[in-house]
C-alpha cells in the first residue's frame, strides 16, 4: 500500500486588471471612504473587479464629458 500525502493547495487570486489614465484619476478623485470601499474590492474580488464597470465611475465619467446625446428627432 502506497500512503497519501495530504498536500493542500493554497488558492492565489488572479491581481486586477491594470488601470487606463481615467480610471487612475477617478481613483485619485475619490473621497476616503470611497477609496477604502475600492481597496476591499480590490482585495475580495481581485480580478474579477473592474473600477471601469462600477456604478461610481460611469457617473463620474459621465460627469466629465459634455452631453453628446442628440436633441431628439424633430
């Protein structure tokens, strides 16, 4: 009879996708609070978070560019 080994693998998440230059500033915008909250999605949800795809980012990216959005048809 041949004995085991009890081997465990340790689980290592995958880090964060890297962040574009807007997303880097947005970082940078937020209050204490907010980056706290960010730095624990980093850390929990490691590469399956993206600051991109977050409520808080398209609204601020949205806040910095001027309404491209046609009047409506006439």
């Amino acid at each position: 009879m041949s004995m085991a080994t009890n081997q465990v693998e340790t689980f290592k998440a995958q880090d964060p996708h890297a962040l574009n230059d807007n997303e880097r500033k947005y970082i940078d915008a937020m209050s204490p609070e907010q980056r706290q909250l960010h730095e624990l999605a980093v850390k929990m949800l490691g590469s399956s978070y993206f600051v991109g795809k977050t409520h808080g980012y398209t609204k601020w990216l949205k806040s910095l560019t001027p309404n491209t959005q046609s009047q409506g048809a006439k």
